[in-house]
C-alpha cells in the first residue's frame, strides 16, 4: 500500500513524477468561501522555483500553477481543489547511467527492492521536484490560517552557522540563500560554489517559526501538534532530522533550565524563556512555535562513488544532470509549507472539537 496523503481534516494528495508531464495536489477539506486564485498560490512557488541563482539546480522551469477545481467566482466551493503543475525542462537523457546503477544515499535501491520496478529519471517520485506541489498546496493552507505567521530561514550550510546576534529578518529575502545574516551568506557564496565545482554537495539547517498560533491547538498523544510537525517536515526529500524547540539540546539541560517559566500576563501567562519550541503536551502555548529541519547534502553528485548495478555487479557512479548543489536552500519555502499545512489541519480539528 503506498500513501500519497497527508493530514486529517485539512487533506492534500501529491501526483506526479519528476520527468513526468506534469505533477500536482488535491487539497481536500478545505471550507468554503475562501478567495481563492493563481495568483495567491504562484509567489509561493516563484520562493522554492529552480534556476534563480548559480547555487540552486539550473533546471529552468517556470512552476506556473493551475487550479483545476474547487474554485468557483474567485471562491473556495468546499470540495476538492486540483492545482496542476506542468513539466516543461526535463532531460531525461542524463539519467541514462543512474537506470544501471543505483546513486547511493539516494532512494534508487530502497524503490526498487519495495517496488522490484523505479522510474530513473530524475529519481521519479523520490526526486525534490515533488515538493512544488507541496508548496502550492501549503498555499492554501495559509489562506486557511490567515492569523498565522509562517517564516523559515537557512540557519547553516555545511556545519557553517549564522550569527544569531545578528539575525536580520529583512535579509531572509535578500540574498540566495534565505540567510538572516548577511555575513553569513557572503561566506556561503563561496562555500557552495566550491562544493558545486568540486562536482560534490553541501548540507543544511532550516529553521523555521510561525507566530500568531493560538494557546489550545494540538492534541494529546496521538494528534500532538510537535509530532505532526515532525512527520510533515522529515515527510520532505533529504530530511534526515526535525527538532521542535530546543530538541536534543534539552537533554543537557537540568529540569529548572528547561523549564519555560511564567509570570502572571495581561492576557494569560507570560513566559520567560520558549524551550519546548511553542508546544507542551502536544497542545500548543501560544508562544511561537519553532522547528529546526537537517537537510543530508544532495545525493546526486558528479563526484564518483563506489555503488552496485542492478545485476549486482560492482561499479562507479558519477550523477550527471542539473542538481542543487545544497538541497537545503530551496528547502526553505518547502518546509513552510509543510509548517502550514499542518497549522491549517490543526485549526480545523481544535474547531470540530472545541468550536
């Protein structure tokens, strides 16, 4: 059984390869009477689009998003909403070696041996194209959740970390990076472009917080909102660790360092210090939540590594094609977008329940 869908009340399904015609979402569950257009969805989609700078892929696709369905006067009717993506720059010639051999680190091997059949250009499903549809869908999401902040940055590429004394928001959207230090970016020029000349590849730490999340939305145990979180963001290619506040920081921490103390608020609680990253008991604060998100550096490299064929036989492999030279950067409006769509299930369910 393969599983395609992603939350409860709030639902979106993604369709479609990396080489194929097109790709997209149904996004299901959402209510009614939301404006609703292309152009909500589109500069969501210009963030996370590839060929915009020499540190990303340079595959030119323009991502322009159709809706399909759903929409009716400019509105959200309640059923299903169809956004199509089109395909128009693949090269699936360069995928010639990779139908031979499996890339290690990528998912070639593991589809196989689940499928005993993988398409092998560009990685099919498992390719980071599918995330565009994600992002369209993490669209509407937001529409959905209108009070709700949702800001992710890079907080460090290849073990090299910005300066958090000098966070500038303004500078996420300012550099090719979505680095809040510009320092810090300066330095990732060169880092990255290294990487990519030495046909090789970087990895990442994406932070992201969404502020305006109401005290009571979440759930106990099975629904909590920190482990919806989780799954959402480790859900997207090359994640390999989500942390929500201080993580596995906390673990080095005494009970009363840890604990987020309060003093009486004008509306509620005021807290002194967020470790638990907005959320305690799976139900959130109203603090901001924060998740960090560990991006592994892009699999497909120029660089030869040992790897097997099909038949089994020993060999060598070097990715031809157009790659992101560190996954993580586009990574960024991808993991808002994964942020939001739980945020937008979440409202929904803490509705159905408590009104």
């Amino acid at each position: 059984m393969s599983y395609n869908t992603f939350g409860r009340v709030f639902r979106f399904t993604t369709w479609g390869e990396s080489h194929g015609p097109a790709l997209g979402a149904v996004v299901d569950g959402c209510p009614p009477g939301i404006a609703l257009s292309e152009a909500d969805i589109q500069p969501w989609l210009d963030r996370r689009r590839p060929g915009q700078s020499r540190f990303t892929t340079q595959r030119r696709e323009p991502d322009q998003v159709r809706i399909l369905s759903g929409v009716f006067e400019g509105r959200t009717t309640g059923t299903p909403i169809s956004l199509m993506i089109e395909n128009v720059d693949q090269r699936s010639k360069d995928y010639s070696e990779v139908a031979l051999a499996y890339r290690p680190g990528h998912a070639d091997y593991a589809y196989d041996a689940k499928y005993g059949f993988r398409d092998y250009r560009g990685g099919g499903r498992s390719s980071a194209r599918e995330t565009a549809a994600r992002v369209a869908a993490g669209a509407v999401a937001r529409l959905v959740v209108p009070q709700v902040r949702v800001r992710a940055w890079v907080e460090a590429i290849g073990g090299d970390a910005v300066d958090p004394a000098t966070f500038d928001d303004a500078a996420i959207d300012a550099n090719p990076f979505f680095c809040p230090d510009p320092t810090a970016a300066a330095r990732w020029e060169e880092k990255v472009d290294a990487a990519r000349k030495a046909g090789s590849s970087l990895g990442a730490v994406v932070v992201c917080e969404a502020t305006g999340v109401p005290a009571g939305w979440g759930a106990p145990l099975y629904a909590k909102l920190d482990s919806e979180l989780a799954a959402a963001c480790m859900s997207i290619n090359a994640v390999k660790g989500v942390e929500i506040g201080d993580g596995f920081a906390a673990a080095a921490l005494s009970g009363e360092q840890n604990a987020d103390a309060m003093r009486p608020g004008a509306d509620g609680p005021a807290f002194l210090a967020n470790h638990a990253g907005g959320i305690a008991g799976g139900i959130a604060t109203g603090q901001p939540i924060r998740v960090r998100v560990a991006f592994k550096p892009t699999s497909s490299i120029l660089t030869p590594v040992p790897t097997v064929t099909r038949e089994g036989s020993a060999t060598e492999i070097a990715t031809k094609g157009r790659h992101d030279p560190c996954v993580g950067i586009r990574g960024v409006p991808v993991v808002e977008a994964m942020v939001a769509l739980v945020l937008a299930d979440q409202a929904l369910l803490h509705r159905a329940q408590c009104g």
